[in-house]
C-alpha cells in the first residue's frame, strides 16, 4: 500500500507540472511557427541561394544589395503609404466612435453594422473593385464622378501621387470600421459619472473627450498605432490586386512586401528576399519600440 505523504508528494508534483503541461502546446507553436522560421530566414539572408541550389554563405552581401533603387522606392512607399493610414486610421474611427456611443445618433447599430461590412469583404474583390473604380478609363466610377465638376479624366493608377491616394481611401475603406469596433469596445470601459462629474463642473464636449475619453482608452489607441504600423509596412495584397503583379510601372506601387515576393518567387533569390524580410522585422521592432517608449503604455513615467 502506498504511503499518505506518496500521494501528497505526488499532487504537489503535479501542481508544479500542470503549467508546464497546458503551456507545452503553445511554446511548441510558437517555437516551430515563429522563432524557427524567424532563424532560419536569417540564415538564408546571409547565404547565396538561388531557387532550390544548396546555399553558399555570403555573410553581409545580401544586404549590401538591397541599397538597389528598387528597394529604395519600396521603403519609400512603405514608409508614406504607413505614416498617412496611422494618421487616419488611428483619430478618425475614434472619433466616429465617440459618436456612434454618442446618444445623438439614432440607430447606431445600423451605422456600426454598415462600417464594419468592408472588412468582411474579401481583399482580393474590394481590390478588383478599386481597380476599375480608379482606372483611367472615362467610364470608370471616379472618373465619371469628377467629370461632374468637369475634371478631364484621371489616370490614378499611373501616377505616383494618385496610387498613393488610392491604396490610402483603399485602405481605410477595409480597416476603418475594425478600429470603429475596438473603441467602442473600450468606450464601455470608461465610467460615466466621470462624465457626468465633468458636465456639472462646467467642461465641454471638447475638454471631455481629451481629459476623460483619450486617457480612458490611451492603451486601445496604442494598440490601433501598434497593428497599424505593422499593416502598413506589411502591405502586399492591395497593391498586388490592383496592379495584378509585384512590379508596377516605374515601381510607383513597390512595397517592401512586394519586394520580397518579386525576389523570391518572380527571381527565385531567396537570398535577397530573406535578406529584406529581416530588415522589415527589424525596422518595424525598433519603430515599435520608440513607440512604445514615447506612449509610455503601462505608465511607468507617472510612477
């Protein structure tokens, strides 16, 4: 017969084990999902290899190459086509947020529902939409609308400037209400008698949002700053459906994305492809970690 301290030995064991055990799944996961594939990416970027050919170690060479125009242009575009969807797509659903919690609007559930149908829409339908919607044709849905106030017709898709504002409304139209959704949800976490508490000593709509709203969702609005850089940089899909290729004219539409497909599937330099797939890793980390620094996200500074 098996002692009593034999079986309080063991359940203290398995107290101690458990954790272990129904973290294990995760830890693997991650392990072969993330961080294998994370290494292995900068071991190619540090060899010479060309479609299925057995690597060669090249060191730093590969990344010497990417000072070509092609992938100049495809920061370039990250960077802006990034810098002008954070700038809308991180006040503006929260504004509309506001008022669609707001009780001076009627029948915000249908207005939620309605903003919210784009990002359930796939990508590659919304894409051929915009591309004919914007193309140079006078027939197309843009060109026909300017030609109201009798702007000749444009070709959107073959300008630098115009793409840029193409992939922008693009982009918005998709994600706007996903942010819209985000906020809302954490609208409800604010506590109303601090509203009410700022009504009665005289505060307006203005002074209450900013003193109360912003602060009350400051961690949500880092989190919409946060994915939003990383959308941005890793924009592919978009511009791939309206341009149907990872080249575009005079690379008005190259993304860093759209680098990294062109090298290693149109090229097959799996090299060079792993090469700027790390540099992306490490600019969108070290953005996110001035980021994070400057938003002071768990309050450190106010300890």
């Amino acid at each position: 017969m098996s002692k009593p301290n034999d079986h309080k030995t063991g359940g203290i064991r398995m107290i101690k084990v458990a954790p272990y055990i129904f973290t294990a799944p995760f830890i693997i996961y991650f392990l072969v999902f993330f961080v294998y594939p994370i290494i292995q990416t900068f071991w190619t970027s540090l060899c010479q290899q060309v479609g299925f050919a057995p690597p060669k170690f090249a060191g730093l060479a590969n990344y010497k190459l990417l000072m070509d125009d092609y992938f100049k242009m495809a920061v370039q575009n990250s960077t802006i086509y990034t810098f002008f969807t954070c700038l809308i797509l991180v006040p503006l659903p929260l504004l509309l947020a506001v008022l669609l919690d707001s009780r001076f609007v009627k029948r915000s559930e249908l207005f939620k529902s309605a903003l919210f149908i784009p990002a359930l829409t796939s990508v590659v339908m919304a894409g051929l939409f915009f591309k004919y919607a914007f193309s140079s044709n006078p027939a197309a849905l843009m060109n026909a609308f300017i030609g109201l106030f009798g702007i000749p017709p444009q070709g959107w898709l073959e300008k630098r400037v115009t793409t840029w504002i193409v992939l922008v409304v693009f982009c918005v139209w998709k994600w706007l209400g996903v942010n819209i959704v985000y906020y809302l949800s954490a609208l409800q976490t604010v506590p109303a008698d601090l509203y009410e508490a700022a009504t009665i000593d005289g505060a307006n709509a203005w002074q209450r949002f900013m003193n109360i709203t912003v602060p009350g969702v400051k961690p949500t609005i880092i989190y919409v700053l946060t994915i939003s850089i990383y959308g941005g940089f890793s924009m592919f899909a978009e511009a791939f459906t309206l341009f149907n290729s990872a080249r575009t004219p005079g690379d008005i539409g190259a993304t860093i994305v759209s680098y990294i497909y062109a090298q290693g599937f149109n090229r097959n330099n799996f090299g060079i492809a792993s090469a700027a797939g790390i540099t992306l890793l490490a600019g969108v980390m070290i953005i996110n970690i001035i980021q994070l620094s400057i938003t002071d996200p768990v309050g450190k500074k106010e300890k």
